[in-house]
C-alpha cells in the first residue's frame, strides 16, 4: 500500500505526518518505509544525519541504483528513502530531455510487496514530483490546517487528485485536519465549514496542534519514541486506525 501525503498549500504538516504515522505504523508491527520526495529533504533531516555520502533519490532517478540501495534502515521495520537538496530543479521535462533517468514507479514497483506501508512525503507545489507521487499512491491523504488559506485551496486540489489519470477507483483521497487549536473561535468556525463542505472526504481524525511535534525531529525521534504517551501520539494513533479502517 502506497500512501501519498500531498498539499500545495506549504506548511500544513505532510512531513510531520509521514514521520510520525510511519512510525505508529512501525509501532503496529508493520514494515513500513518513508519516502522523502521533497527537495527540501525535511523528512531526510528529521530522521537521520545527512552526509554527502549516502545514496539518494536523485542516485535513484538518474542512475542505475536500485531502490533498495538507498532504502536505509533507520530502526526496526522501518525504512526511509532520503533526499537531498539537488532533486531541486528536477523536473520531467529534464528527465524526458536526459532520457537515462527513471520514473519512481519502475524503481519502487519490484519493492512495493516488500513493504506493508509506502507513505511519501512530497513538496508544497503542483510539481512533476508531487504528481507523480499522486499517480503511483494507492491513497491521497491530504493534511489541511483550520485556515482561510486552507480552506480556499482545499476544493481546487480535491478536484485536481480526482481527474484523470489519477481517478482509479481502487484510490482513496481522503483529508484530515491538523495543527488545530483549541478554544480559538475562528479555527472551530473553519473546522465546521471544512467539515460541512467536506463531509465523506474528511477523517473524523483531528490532530491539534502540539508542541512535542515541533520538538521531536530535533532529536532525530518520531513522537512515539518521544513522548509516548501524549495525546499527539494519541492523535496519530487514532488517524492511522481510521486509515486502516477505510482501505
Ligand atoms: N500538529 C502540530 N503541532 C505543532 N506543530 C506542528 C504540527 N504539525 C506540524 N507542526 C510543525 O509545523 C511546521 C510545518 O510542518 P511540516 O514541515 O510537517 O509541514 P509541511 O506541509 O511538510 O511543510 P512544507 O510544505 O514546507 O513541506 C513544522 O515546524 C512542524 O514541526
Ligand atoms: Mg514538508
């Protein structure tokens, strides 16, 4: 199962969430891998050490490396496929101008029954990588924060992951709101708007907004190992149930 976390909008928590549900779903007993699909390599940092020596994405798509050269362990069960900063600038037009490059599907497809969750993170843009990842995903899972920006670009992305080719029907696309904030008035306004407009495409999975998940990829943890017992892990706990629930 190939889960894509997508948003155009930046800043909404797609990397907070791969990090943190993978690791809920390593907790579960699931092998599970990571797949940093952003130039900004936030997913990559929040995890591991990053040198100039280890093996890419870009290794990936460019090269003859196969994907599980670069598939590091970073923990029991669980796996990430780092990024670093030159997939900027990367574009399918390039790759179709260089032709010796490789589209992700053809390197991750031998390896995807390997894994019982694939989740990759992708960049704040409509780019040739993010919708690349929305074509080979099994599910879309779209995080969204409780704002007036939110909430405007929400219609126009859902209709874009529905169009063809990404309209197969063994597809979910689902949403779910995060970063939310208790006892502000505006947020809950936005939350039941979001909710009313949104209805079947919402998970009732909310995650507020926590510290602990800004502090946890400074010390290289996911919230499982940091804080255990919080209601963020709860909150994600919850989330990757109800995704259980729904595929
Ligand atoms: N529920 C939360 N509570 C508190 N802080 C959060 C939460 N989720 C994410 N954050 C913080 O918000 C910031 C943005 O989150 P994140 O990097 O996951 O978003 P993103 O959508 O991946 O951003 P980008 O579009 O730039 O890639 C980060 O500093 C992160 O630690
Ligand atoms: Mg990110």
């Amino acid at each position: 199962m190939i889960i894509t976390v997508a948003n155009p909008k930046g800043g909404v928590g797609k990397t907070t969430t791969c990090l943190n549900l993978g690791a809920i779903s390593v907790y579960h007993g699931k092998r599970t891998c990571l797949i940093d699909y952003d130039p900004k390599a936030n997913l990559t940092e929040a995890l591991i050490e990053t040198t100039a020596s280890i093996p890419t994405i870009t290794d990936l798509l460019f090269y003859y490396t196969s994907f599980i050269e670069i598939c590091l362990p970073v923990q029991d069960n669980f796996f990430l496929v780092p990024a670093r900063q030159e997939l900027t600038g990367f574009t399918r037009p390039q790759q179709e101008v260089l032709r010796q490059t490789y589209s992700l599907k053809e390197k991750l497809s031998p390896y995807v029954k390997d894994f019982d969750l694939i989740l990759i993170d992708t960049p704040p843009a409509l780019s040739s990588l993010t919708i690349e990842a929305i074509s080979i995903a099994d599910g879309i899972l779209i995080p969204t924060q409780a704002t007036y920006f939110c909430l405007k670009i929400l219609p126009d992305f859902l209709q874009f992951c529905t169009k063809r080719p990404f309209d197969s029907k063994s597809k979910f696309i689902k949403a779910f709101i995060t970063m939310s904030h208790r006892h502000s008035s505006v947020s809950e306004e936005i939350q039941r708007i979001i909710r009313e407009k949104f209805d079947t495409t919402l998970l009732s999975a909310t995650i507020h907004h926590h510290i602990q998940l800004e502090e946890s990829p400074a010390s290289a943890q996911s919230i499982v190992t940091y804080d255990p017992n919080s209601m963020a892990t709860q909150e994600y706990e919850a989330l990757y149930l109800e995704l259980q629930s729904i595929r």
